[in-house]
C-alpha cells in the first residue's frame, strides 16, 4: 500500500494541482490530493475520482 509523506498538505497538494502550470505535474499532483483525502478508500466514489484524475 502507498504512504503519502507529510511533506506537502492536503491543502498544498490541491493548490498546487490547480496552480501548476505543467499539465503532467498537475495531473501527479491531483492524483497525490485525491490520495491524501483518502480518494481510494471512499467507497464507491473515491475510484472514480481517482481513475478520472489519472486519465
């Protein structure tokens, strides 16, 4: 299972997926946020969200 380090917030990870003005960090990034909001666990929404993120 992946570990998201305490290096960035929540609230940094998802500035920076807005704000990046490369599409490919952005997208990492997005992916890393969604992650960190606990995306893969959330039941039925959450893996969609983070499938659509990486797409």
């Amino acid at each position: 299972m992946a570990h998201i380090a305490d290096h960035l917030s929540v609230e940094e990870l998802g500035r920076r997926a807005r704000t990046s003005a490369d599409a490919c960090a952005a997208r990492h990034y997005q992916a890393i946020w969604l992650l960190a909001q606990g995306a893969a666990g959330v039941g039925d929404g959450g893996r969609h969200r983070l499938r659509a993120a990486l797409a």
